[in-house]
C-alpha cells in the first residue's frame, strides 16, 4: 500500500511540475520579476534617466534673497541632485537657453508681500520639487521682511532654525510602536502577499485535480486500488510540496534579480536597502527574527496543510470544476480577511478582538506574527496559536476523512451544500 501511496503522490506531483505550463509560467516569473526589479535601468537604457541632476538657476533682483533662499533649500532632505547656481544675465536670455533640466527662479521685491517670485521651466517639474522650492521662498520672504522690519538679527536667527523636538515616549513597550507603523505599511504587506497568493494557489490546484479526477471518472479506478484516506493524502503532499517549491523558485527569482541590480548598481534606485534596515533595527524587529521566522514557517506549513484538506474535502462534494467554485469562495473569503487584518492590525491596538483573532485558525498565520511585531502578543500567544492550528489539523484529517469517504464518489448533481451536509451527517 506504500508503493502505491507514493506512486499516487508522486504521479501528482509530477503532473503539477513536469508540464510544460510550470516551466513556461516560472519563465515568465523570472523574467517579470527582473525585469520589475531592475526597471530604472531599463528606463535609462531606452532614454529615461532615474537619475537626472536638476539645476536651479537664481536671479536675485532683490541683492539680498539668493543666501537666504539657498539656505532654506539645504535645510530640505527630500531632495538629491540638485544644484543651484546665481545668475546676474538678462532673464530672456537665460529662457532661451533653458535646458530640459533647468528650472529658472526669479526673486523680486515687493513694497506690501516684500517678495515675489517666478518659477519658470521648459517643461513641467514633478510636484515634490515644485513643493520644496515654493516652501524655500515662503520662508526666504519671511526673513526678508523681518530684516526689512529690524527685527533683532540673534532673534531672527533663532526664528529661522528648525525647531529641536526631543522625543520621550514613557511606555518603554511603545517605544517601537512609530517605526513599526512604518513596517507594517510598507514592507510587510509586500513579504505576505506572495503568502497569501500561494494559499489561493493551493486551495485551487488540490480541488481542481479531484475535480478533474470525477469529472473524467477516473476516481472510480484509482479509488478501487488505494483508499480514500490514501488518496486525498497524497492531493494534500503532492500540492503542498508543489507550493513550497513554488515558493522557494520565487525567493530564487527574486535574489537573482537583486543580484543583477547590484551588478548594474541600480538596485539602490528602487529600494534603499540602508535605510530599510534602519528601520527594522530602530523598530527592534531585527533582535525579534529568531523567533518570528521559525515560528512563522511552522505555521504557513500548517496553514497550507489546514487549507489543502479543507480544499480536498470541499472537492470531493462536486462533480464539476463549476461546483468547486461555488465551495471555495468562503476559504477564499477567510484568507482574504486575513491578509487585510494582518495589514490593519495596528488599528486594533489593544483590542481583545485582534488578540483572539490571533488563535482562529486560517486566520492566525496572518495575525499572529504581526501581532508579535508591533508587541500587542508574545512568543506565548504564538505558541499557543501553534497549539491550536495543529489540534485543528488533526481534528480536520479525522473528521474530514470521514466525509471524504462518503462524497469522494457521489456523483449526485444536487445542491453541494445539502450534499456537504448531508455526508457529514452520514459520517457521524
């Protein structure tokens, strides 16, 4: 009966990854993720220019703007490759010979607003740069009416300083809680997502062959030679195996494209690694990974193998691809309200209902390791959540067996959710 468990297992997994489709597919992963990776090169290479140097050109007709604007500007950080240049040659002149890159700032004084100015360009400039120049002449006219208005130059320095914030958070458990904000927006919906579309994944490929299996009666012939158990076992290997691979060849793609960036120093266009990592050290959630990441892996498997018997079991009830979908939606429902609680989760500080989510299996994968990461839960509640999602696997094989045995060859074409009901019943 082994050599028969395993042939089936094998012969399944065979099926998802010796096909032309896996190889084509993973291709085009490959290529697409490189490609996405490594897109401020590719737009360089066909003309466009990540990195193009702006130049300010300055003409100061006030005799007394340009230092004072020019300081406003290096108080700004947002900003990289821009030079600025003064400039005493006629203002038609310097339009004329205006280049794509050059912006051209006119300061004139002003009897009632002390200063007005003209932003001029070739064409039109991004808003982050428009902002910033416009914020410099606000605070440049600010300074010029107060030394027009002899207001003490120590007070007038003192104004013009950016204000020293000294941060004190007395909660030493919240003291993360700022630069995990920044975490959980940003980085981690990016890490989970993959996650989350290989459950889809799963959920789809374990109810697609059993449905393939009954409409084309080929169940009769392999459930005549291995039991039922036996079969919906090696679905549920056969697909998580596939999955994990499919997983893994993903992280490959996606080093390997990093790998090419570097090699073209352009990855830095896209992801400032230095400061991702400051972040994650700020927040803490560096001295946290040793226990995030095994934890976390236990509980994806676990949650794959939950996903793929719920998926076999839903299966075995239909006798056509159209029925599994009707079946799937609620596990695709649940998945999906995971993943948007996992990125919510920061509004639910404190909340007994989060915590509790956190326990619930198919939706603790997604809420548990990011309560840990903002500190609402410990390593305890991980644990306890581990516990439980694996009690739950083993109840759901035990009983779930039992209406797999019963649905696997009806091949009724009734209501699926009378006939789920009904070979549950019959399996008490």
């Amino acid at each position: 009966m082994n050599k028969k468990f395993w042939y089936l297992t094998k012969l399944s997994l065979n099926k998802k990854i010796k096909t032309k489709w896996f190889y084509i597919t993973n291709i085009i992963l490959a290529i697409a993720i490189t490609l996405l990776v490594n897109i401020s090169s590719i737009i360089e290479f066909f003309g466009g220019d990540f990195e193009r140097e702006t130049n300010i050109i300055v003409v100061d007709n006030t005799n007394n703007s340009f230092e004072i604007f020019l300081n406003n500007m290096s108080l700004n950080d947002n900003l990289e490759d821009i030079t600025i240049t003064k400039s005493n040659e006629n203002i038609d002149t310097l339009k004329e010979n205006l280049k794509e890159n050059d912006l051209l700032v006119v300061i004139n004084s002003d009897s009632v607003e002390y200063l007005k100015a003209e932003v001029i360009s070739e064409n039109s400039i991004d808003s982050l740069t428009y902002q910033v120049i416009i914020q410099a002449l606000n605070s440049t006219k600010t300074t010029v009416g107060m030394i027009s208005e002899n207001i003490d130059p120590s007070m007038l320095a003192n104004l013009s300083q950016n204000i020293t914030v000294d941060r004190v958070i007395l909660n030493e458990e919240a003291k993360t809680d700022e630069n995990m904000n920044l975490v959980m927006s940003s980085i981690f919906p990016t890490l989970i997502l993959p996650f989350f579309m290989l459950i889809i994944f799963l959920v789809q490929m374990v109810g697609g062959e059993i449905c393939e299996e009954k409409t084309t009666r080929s169940m009769e012939i392999i459930i005549s030679n291995v039991s039922p158990k036996m079969h919906l076992l090696s679905k549920i290997i056969a697909s998580n195996i596939f999955v994990i691979v499919q997983g893994l060849l993903l992280i490959l793609y996606v080093l390997i494209a990093f790998l090419i960036s570097d090699s073209l120093g352009s990855v830095s266009n896209i992801i400032d690694f230095g400061g991702i990592m400051n972040t994650l050290s700020d927040s803490g959630l560096i001295d946290k990974l040793w226990i995030i990441i095994p934890i976390t892996l236990i509980m994806i498997l676990l949650s794959f193998i939950a996903y793929s018997i719920v998926a076999g079991i839903l299966a075995s009830m239909t006798v056509n691809i159209e029925d599994f979908n009707q079946l799937q939606t609620p596990i695709m429902l649940i998945s999906m309200a995971g993943y948007y609680l996992s990125i919510m989760a920061a509004m639910f500080d404190g909340s007994l209902f989060i915590r509790i989510i956190s326990y619930l299996p198919f939706l603790s994968v997604f809420i548990s390791p990011t309560l840990f990461i903002l500190g609402q839960i410990t390593v305890v509640d991980m644990l306890i959540s581990v516990v439980i999602l694996i009690l739950f696997v083993w109840i759901l094989l035990k009983s779930g067996l039992k209406v797999y045995k019963v649905g696997i060859l009806n091949y009724s074409s009734g209501n699926v959710w009378k006939k789920f009901a009904s070979a549950f019943k019959k399996s008490e």
